[in-house]
C-alpha cells in the first residue's frame, strides 16, 4: 500500500508542482474501543485539510458471533465538493445487541472501514482497521423478531443491516466511476477504448466524418495513403488532447467548457471556417497556411497541412464533439470526487482514440481511394464540399431558427442536385438518379419549410387535415421548463407525492433533439411519461443559474434524465445519461 501511495505521490509531483501529501497513517488515525456498557466507542482523527467521504465510513461486526449491531450514533455530515463528508474528527456510539438467547463472554471482530481526500487534490485509497473485543453478553438485549433488514439511516443515526447493497443501487455513472476507483488501470483504459468504439457510433460523431474526409481531400494532388494516414492520426490525437483537457476542467471544477463555446458567435465563426474550407473545395482560391508560417514549423512545407489538420481536430472536439454518455459522464464524476486528474485523464483519451479510430479509417479511406487529377476529382472535391456546407448549417441549427434551417438546406440540396445533373441529358443513369431522387427531396423540404413543418424526415406533413392536426397536438407530452434551482425547487414542493422526472437538454444538443424526436415521440413511451410530472431543465445558456443547476445535480452536460420518488429525492439507480432508445427507455420506466 505504501509503495502505491508513494508512486502516486511522485507522479502528482512530477506533474502538478510539490505538494506534501501525508502518508495514510500521518491523514487518518482511527481507534475503538468498548465501555462498561459494551457499547463500541470509535472515531477516525483526520489531519488539518483531510476529509472523509461519509458514504464510505462503515462499521460493521463480522458474523458468526451471535452478535450485531443495533444502533450506530453518529455526527452529521455536510455537503463539500458535492460529497457528503466529515470534516472534523468524526466520533460514532455503536449499541451493540445478541441475535439469540445467548449468554457468557463473546468475542467479536469489529472492522471500521473509511476513505478520505486532501484539500490539495489527493485522494486515498480505502482504509480499514479491525479490532477484537471480548463482549459480556448478559448486558446486551436481544435483537427484537420484527427487526427489519434494511438500514434506516439519518443525520444523526443508524439501524444496522446484515443485507448487502443491490448492484443497481448506484447509477451507470456512478458505476463507472467506482470502476477506475477500483479496477486494474491496464483493464480501465482498455474498457474506455471499447466505450470509445462504441460512442463513434453515435450520431454525435457523424459530422466529424465529412470534416475529416473533407480535410484529407483538400490536401490535393500528391496524397498518398501514408500521408492521408499521418494526417487522419495527427486530427485524432488532436482531438482526443482536447476532450481530455475540457473533461479534466470538467471534472475539477464542475464547468462545461463544451457548453461555453456554444455560444453564437462562437458557432457563427466556426461555422464560417467551414464555409471557407467547402469554398475552397469548390475551387475558388487555396487554403494554406502563410508560408513565413510554415518555414518557421518546419524546413519541409508540406508540414504545414499537419499543423492545419491539428488545428481543425481540436475544435471539431469542443465545438462539433461528442455529446455527454455514460461512461464520458463517469470519468468526469471520478476526476470531481477523487482529484485524480491523471488517471481520469487518461481514461478520457483513451476513449477519445476509441471514438477516433473509425476516423482514422475514413480518412485512410479518403486518401486511398482518391482519384486521379480530372473531371472525377473536381466531382468529389464538389461533393465534399456540399458535405461542409451542410456541417455548417447542421451546426446553425443550435442557434437559428428551425424554420431558417430548413429553409437553407433546401436551396443547399437543389443547387447540389442540379449540379450533379439532375436535369442534363446525357448524366450517368446512376449520377441522373440520385440527382433526381435529391432534388424531388430538397423541393418537398422547401415546400415543408415554407408551410411550417420542422420535420426532415416528414417535410409535407403540415399538409394533413385539420382534424389529423389537432389529434397529433393533443398527444403532444406536457413539460414544464427550469432555468434555476429556485424554479425546480418550487415545482418539487408542488408536486411532493408524485413521480417526477427532469430532463437537462439544450437547443445545441444533438442527442437532446435525437431524443425528443424518437423516444419521446413514440406513443408508448408518452402513454406511459402520462404517469410522470415531466419537467426540463434549459441549460442553453449556460448562465451562472443554469450552472448551478446542473452542477447540483451532478450533471456535466445534457441530455441527462433524472427522476425523484414521492417524497421528491433523486433515485440515483435510475439517472440516465446521453441517449436512450424507446423500448429501453420504455422498459426503464416500468422499473419505476
């Protein structure tokens, strides 16, 4: 143990500067002892800025005695860094009582487990202290037949439990983030590569295919597939350096460095870059860094298209990137609760290589298959280009109108389709259909947009009777909108006794929109939400109230469902992050 705590205290060292962290025995000093009474007396001594987790302070007797515990006195426990915790000595009155009519000396093992954090950022591993005592039964009573099993716990006391904790007592995220407490580092990084994997798979990941492709198919003549492959790692490891760096922020210091930079201006300007770089595609100038630039890089030129390229994968990462899952959302919960930003950063970029993988063959893919200098190579220069115009209005979406967004990618797929050939005589069968097909398509969104439909997928649904109108509305679910705690907390007193469930979202949220508008769609799922107070909690904005909002609910970015009993607390098993389908959302909600 202490050859692992000085590894991590050199680390930290090397890392952040020098610290002096205490030695677990020079942080914590536990002792017990039992009274006349036999009653256990026990008490954890912490250091000056030493805390302990309250969650994590146990006490227990081993069974086979004949003897447990009745009743446990403790301090209270106050709210610090979002934990519950200790932050003076804490003392604990253990009531001791026989499970049967037993009589004479007993001995029993009392074992007293802890966990604790330094202010400067060190968290210990857990601790424990066994103690053996010689207990005089004859002054203990005896445990009532209509004892309950389950522990009722409150500020000041404890009924004992003999029943050990169900597996799904705790949240996914919550889960995850015990797992890098107590996993084996080798096999945490490896499970958050295998996360990684599977989050390429969302539809959060899919704009950054055509930025990728788009970036090796600029590089033009001379591209080789060992070059496309150098350019498409370089764009992965930029990209992964960045969503480590914003989630160690996040973790330390609750802020959601994504939320901040979607803020207007920030997604005009990055939506103009790609403007500019589709336009470039389209063969109106070249898009290069200055050549002073280059040569001061490097000797070799052609460097410049990689500083280029590592540029553009570290913004895609904070401004296009992932949305927040599960196991993003546990890494960031252990580097809040622990301080370990190492560890937690390290289990953030490998999963940031996992969801970069599969980009790295879409730009090997680029390279490879990219034609010779022609009229095929001015087609997908073309077509790629198209692919960064819709990028840009896909990310106006956060901050335009549905109505204005629809509106421009209309005119953007018929401009596209007439070009393809949708209307030449001697165009390709293939190239003339597809044309066609994009054209009939992006008419019929343009006609949805301008009869106020905000569907993609169901443009001319507005064209519906009436009567179709009015049943579809009054299926619509019914929420309330928070933007502060004060707002929450005044719908919560009013609703106490019923099932609740809040949804963090926000209008720049891909999976949010995913999420309304299939699960929350489905008329099962709203049939049975029907049961719930539906509220959502906006934190679009990303304001001094919203933060504190979701920084009190441990939120680090939306979507995030949560939902409360009857008596208005959070059942922290059942929070769901990132997206979910309808039937396990479905199935999810039977559960409650």
């Amino acid at each position: 143990m202490k050859k692992l705590f000085i590894a991590l205290l050199v680390l930290n060292i090397t890392l952040f500067g020098a610290p002096k962290f205490l030695m677990p025995d020079e942080a914590f000093k536990p002792n017990a002892s039992i009274n006349s009474s036999m009653q256990i007396e026990a008490s954890v001594e912490i250091a000056k800025d030493i805390y302990l987790y309250a969650e994590q302070l146990k006490l227990e007797v081993k069974e086979g005695s004949g003897i447990s515990i009745a009743e446990i006195e403790k301090p209270k426990s106050i709210l610090h860094h979002e934990e519950m915790v200790y932050l003076e000595s804490p003392e604990f009155l253990v009531t001791l009582q026989k499970d049967s009519d037993i009589s004479g000396i007993k001995n029993i093992e009392f074992v007293l487990s802890y966990q604790g954090c330094s202010e400067q950022g060190l968290c210990y591993e857990p601790l424990s202290a066994t103690y053996s005592f010689e207990v005089d039964t004859s002054k203990l009573e005896l445990a009532s037949t209509l004892k309950s099993d389950v522990l009722a716990i409150d500020n000041q006391k404890s009924v004992a439990s003999k029943v050990v904790p169900k597996e799904d007592s705790v949240s996914e995220t919550d889960a995850i983030a015990n797992t890098i407490k107590t996993g084996n580092i080798t096999l945490v990084l490896l499970t958050f590569l295998g996360f990684g994997l599977l989050l390429a798979l969302t539809p959060c990941v899919f704009p950054m295919i055509p930025i990728i492709s788009g970036v090796i198919i600029s590089q033009g003549e001379g591209l080789t597939t060992r070059k496309a492959f150098a350019l498409s790692v370089v764009y992965v490891l930029a990209m992964a350096v960045a969503y480590t760096i914003a989630g160690i922020l996040a973790g330390l210091f609750g802020a959601n460095l994504q939320a901040a930079l979607q803020t207007p201006w920030v997604i005009y300007a990055f939506a103009g870059v790609f403007v500019a770089l589709a336009f470039s595609m389209f063969g109106f100038y070249e898009l290069k860094l200055p050549d002073s630039f280059v040569a001061k890089v490097s000797k070799n030129s052609n460097r410049g298209g990689y500083v280029g390229v590592a540029i553009m994968g570290f913004l895609s990462a904070l401004i296009v990137g992932p949305c927040v899952a599960a196991p993003l959302a546990g890494a960031l919960v252990y580097i809040g609760q622990t301080g370990d930003a190492v560890l937690g950063g390290l289990a953030l970029f490998f999963m940031s290589i996992g969801m970069g993988l599969p980009l790295i063959v879409v730009g090997v893919s680029a390279g490879k298959f990219m034609p010779k200098p022609g009229a095929w190579m001015t087609m997908i220069s073309a077509i790629f280009g198209v692919m960064m115009l819709f990028v840009a209005v896909w990310m106006l979406e956060r901050v335009l109108d549905e109505y204005v967004t629809m509106l421009l990618y209309a005119m953007l797929g018929i401009g596209f389709a007439i070009y393809l050939g949708a209307f030449e005589r001697e165009s390709h069968i293939f190239k003339k259909s597809v044309a066609l097909i994009s054209f009939i398509y992006f008419v019929a969104l343009f006609i949805g947009a301008l009869g106020g439909s905000t569907s993609m997928t169901k443009p001319l649904s507005f064209l519906q009777s009436s009567t179709n109108k009015i049943q579809v509305q009054t299926k619509e679910l019914e929420y309330t909108t928070v933007k502060s705690i004060a707002e929450l907390d005044e719908l919560l007193a009013k609703h106490k006794g019923k099932k609740i469930m809040l949804d963090f979202y926000a209008s720049w949220c891909t999976s949010c929109k995913e999420l309304d508008g299939v699960t929350f769609a489905d008329a099962r799922v709203k049939e049975k939400l029907n049961e719930f107070v539906f509220i959502k909690a906006d934190v679009t904005e990303n304001s001094k109230e919203q933060k504190a909002l979701s920084k009190k609910y441990g939120v680090f970015g939306p979507p995030a469902l949560i939902f409360f009993d009857a008596s208005s607390k959070v059942i922290d098993s059942k929070t769901i992050i990132g997206f979910i389908g309808p039937d396990e959302f479905l199935a999810h909600l039977n559960q409650l």
